[in-house]
C-alpha cells in the first residue's frame, strides 16, 4: 500500500488456514457467536449516518507534520507523535459516536499508525482511547496483554478487505471479524481481551474460523467471490467485540452493495474455528509456520475465484510494475498456457475462446499498459474479437 508492504510475507495474516485441524473448542465458540446468524459485510460504497461505510484508510508522507496524542489508556499506547494530517478520515465520520478509528499509513517509512476513538482538539492535537504503531517490516506482535486500535492488541489494517484486491481477483489475507461476547482470555495471535465473561465456551480475542470449503464461490456475485475464497483459505480472525460475525473492510464507492449482501446468505454453522498451533514459530511474533512445516517455511496459495482470476492474481504478483508483452491462453483448454510457460518476458492471461473480454482482464491488461499483446494459438484458441478487445484494453 503506498509502496509498503503490509507486513513481511510470512506473516501470520498471509498464513493459510485450509488444512489445520478443527478447534476442540469449536462447536462452542460457533455456537456463541451465532449458528443462525450470518456474515455482514460491514463495509461498502455510500455513506450510513453521515458517514462512509467501513474503515478508511489516510496515506501520509514525511511532509505531514507529528501531531501529539493524549490517550486514556497511555499504558498500553504507543507515545507517538502520530503523523495526522488535517483531513485524516475517521471511521464513520468526523461527527461519529462509534469506534472512531483512524489509520494512517506513512508511505516513507512504512510504519502503521492506529487509533481508536480519535478526536481531534485543535489544530495542533488530538485525543485517543488507545493508540499503536507498527513497523509494516517487523513481525513483532505488541507486549503480552496490551491493547492496539483494536481489542485484540493486533493491527487492523491488513485483515480489512480492500476494493483494489477484490478487483484483481484475491484477497490473499485473513478477514478481521468480531463476535458480540468474548471470553476474558487471548490466544496467538492476539495479545489482548475485551471479554464479558470466564467463560471458556465464550470464543478468546485471537479465535480463527474458517469457512466450509464445500460452499461454491462460483454461486456468488463477482465482487463476494474472491471473499469467500479468503475466508476458506484464510479465515477470519475476531479481533474485537462487535456484532456476529461482521468482517471488516475499507469503504469505497466503486462497492457493489447488493453483491457484497450476497454474503449474508452464509450462516455461521458453515464456519469452524481452527487449531493455528500448527502455525505458531514465536509465540511473541507474528510469524507463521506453514500447516504441518517444522522447518518454519510457509505454504500459502495464490488463487482467485476462477482460474482466470487466478491468472490475473499471479499477473499482480510478478509483474507488479507492468509488463512489455501480454499473453492471451484460452481458458478452458490450458495446453497453449502450458507451452507458453517458458516465456518470461510478461505474464500469460486466460481468456474465453471467444466472445467477450473479462473484465478483470481488461483491467489487468490496463494497468500492465504493455507495448504488445500476443495470442498463443491461432483462431481457435483465441478468436480476433478477443485478441483486438484485449489490443485497446
């Protein structure tokens, strides 16, 4: 983001879930989030109550001046100064009763910095509940039993959904979530609790759930796809109290709310909460091992919710500066993607034999801004009408 990673590439919030075992304690914590209640996408395009819908995110750079943070729980908060400009967006408005947060990216030093119920004083300082800065390099967690921005002492900003990720076909991250009550304990990766309760049949701040993967992404609009493949592959992670199973997400006005409400047709009995002891190198870092890895090496996938998304996926992932040349495979018969396999000069793109250019093709296309673009096989493999659709993407 910004040119920042967020968070090394074995982190914890790139770990896959898919194929750890099932929690003993999962029919439980299921159980008291809700087995009739069903995913809310608490994010989208438009505004609810004056505000933007979901958790904004502001970029700064090192021209935007430190502004000091009063804080009420200044124990577990780091000091800053916080690099707050002027207009930083504040989680559902500057007139907001919520959770008020506010994150800010700084794009030069790749640090995270987060708030939770930020307000503004006067020009030069603001007020907080709580306060963390993240070094986005470092996999090191916070101190054991300090809060964050959020209740689970975890940053929020890479388990939020983003328009940009859904748009490219992969959301390649755990989901932040929340649950209504939690018990009063955590565990990794959390390093914090905001419970109700001593009560073990309660989820802890920390409980990763995964999704029933039998549910058929194809069933659902093109915007919720790539997030039912994140919750089956990655999880959703509950790291604050809020209402059942809401995921979180940054706001956007280019959301499609009606398919993003697809979502709400999947009840919390298709979740599992899961074992990640699997997962744990450092029970003080945010490392993650790969299921089943004592060597510590991470396995991950990286996929979308076709096998063209998938290509597009893996178009991002090498070629993140653009690419000279564009290759067209046709989808269904992936023998010319094979053979053309040993090209490197640009990425292969899978389309349909003919008819029209996906859409997030052409968008791919667009932002590699190649100087060619090239069809493996002749006519009957890919016709002209797409070779000429993807030609002026």
């Amino acid at each position: 983001m910004g040119g920042c990673a967020l968070f090394p590439a074995d982190s914890h919030w790139y770990a896959s879930v898919a194929d750890l075992p099932v929690h003993p304690s999962s029919d439980d914590w299921v159980a008291a989030i809700g087995v009739d209640a069903t995913v809310h996408p608490d994010f989208g395009s438009g505004s609810f109550e004056g505000g933007p819908i979901g958790i904004p995110v502001t970029l700064v750079d090192d021209r935007v001046p430190d502004v000091a943070v009063t804080f009420d729980f200044a124990d577990e908060s780091d000091p800053g100064p916080y690099p707050i400009p002027e207009d930083a967006l504040i989680e559902g408005g500057p007139d907001a009763d919520g959770d008020r947060h506010v994150l800010l990216v700084d794009t030069d030093a790749c640090t995270l910095h987060e708030l939770y119920d930020a307000r503004p004083t006067d020009g030069t300082a603001w007020t907080a509940g709580s306060g963390a800065i993240f070094d986005l390099a470092s996999n090191a967690l916070r101190p054991d039993g300090w809060t964050s921005a959020d209740a689970a002492g975890l940053p929020i900003l890479p388990g939020l959904v983003r328009f940009e990720e859904v748009q490219a076909g992969v959301v390649d991250h755990a989901i932040r979530m929340t649950a209504p009550r939690t018990d009063r304990s955590w565990i990794w990766p959390a390093r914090h609790q905001a419970g109700a309760a001593d009560d073990p049949t309660l989820p802890p701040m920390g409980a990763w759930f995964r999704l029933d993967p039998t549910i058929d992404p194809t069933d659902f609009p093109a915007q919720a796809r790539p997030i039912v493949v994140a919750l089956q592959t990655h999880g959703a992670i509950l790291a604050d109290n809020g209402s059942a199973w809401f995921i979180s997400g940054v706001p956007d006005d280019r959301w499609d709310n009606d398919a993003l409400r697809a979502l709400r047709d999947i009840p919390g009995d298709r979740f599992v909460a899961v074992d990640t002891a699997g997962l744990l190198v450092d029970p003080d870092s945010g490392a993650a091992r790969g299921p089943g890895s004592p060597s510590g090496r991470q396995s991950s996938r990286l996929s979308g919710a076709s096998r063209i998304e998938t290509a597009v996926a893996i178009s991002r992932a090498q070629f993140p500066e653009g690419a000279d040349t564009v290759y067209l495979a046709r989808a269904d018969n992936t023998v010319d993607a094979v053979a053309g396999g040993v090209l490197t000069d640009g990425p292969i793109l899978l389309v349909p034999q003919c008819g029209q250019l996906p859409a997030v093709v052409a968008e791919e296309i667009a932002r590699l801004d190649p100087s060619r673009v090239v069809a493996l096989g002749g006519t009957g493999a890919v016709c002209d009408t797409i070779l000429e659709d993807a030609r002026t993407a």
